[in-house]
C-alpha cells in the first residue's frame, strides 16, 4: 500500500516537473518573439501554476486510486518543499506572506485534482 502511494506520488511529482519546464519553454518564446508585458506574465504564471499542480494531483490520484486528497495535498506539499529548498539554498531567501499563500493556493489545486483523480480513475483494484 505504501509503496503503491510513494509511486502515485513520484507520477505526480514528474508530471509536474514536465509540465513546469514545458510551460517555461513555452512563456519564454511568447517573452522573446511577442510584447507580453510583465503584468500579464505574472496571471499567465499563476494560471499555469494552478493548472500543473491541478493535473499532478490529478494523476497522483488516479494512479493511487484512494484518498486523493491525501496524495494531492503531498503532491503540493511536495512540490512546496522542493520551491522552499530551491529558494532557500539557492538564493538564501525564505518564503514572503504572498508566496506562502501562492504556495498554499497550489497545495489546495493539487488535493482538488487528487480528489477528481481518484473518481475520474474508476473502481479500486483489489
């Protein structure tokens, strides 16, 4: 049982690994050949954001297949841990208010795609 949650985590976690990559690929060539302004980037992001850690607690839950909203809420916290690490040991900068609650925005769209995830997966395999 463990293991089979650390694997739907892991599917989550990846998948949220790719799409970030593949959305900042993306944003930077929309920065480069268009005139997005600075503003926009900033909801552009943050509706990206929601989306990826919406669809990683998605898949997290439909590969686990139960409580959802437990795989979601690790697949945020997850994803908050490694941002948290990166910021800190990268650029020695905790985490401002408006990130934190950025961050828990993100944990809350990841247990809600959990939650759908496990639904949307069909019957539990015994």
């Amino acid at each position: 049982m463990f293991q089979e949650r650390m694997k739907a985590l892991g599917y989550g976690w990846v998948t949220i690994l790719v799409m970030m990559l593949a959305s900042s690929l993306v944003l930077a060539l929309f920065l480069r050949f268009t005139d997005m302004t600075a503003g926009t980037l900033q909801w552009v992001t943050l509706v990206l954001g929601l989306l990826t850690l919406f669809i990683g607690g998605f898949v997290s839950g439909a590969k686990g297949k139960e409580r959802g909203w437990m795989l979601g809420l690790f697949t945020g916290l997850g994803f908050v841990l490694i941002v948290l690490l990166f910021q800190y040991l990268g650029y020695q900068k905790g985490m401002s208010t408006t990130q934190m609650m950025y961050q828990g925005g993100y944990t809350l769209a990841a247990m809600l795609g959990g939650v759908i995830g496990v639904n949307m997966a069909g019957d539990k395999q015994s």
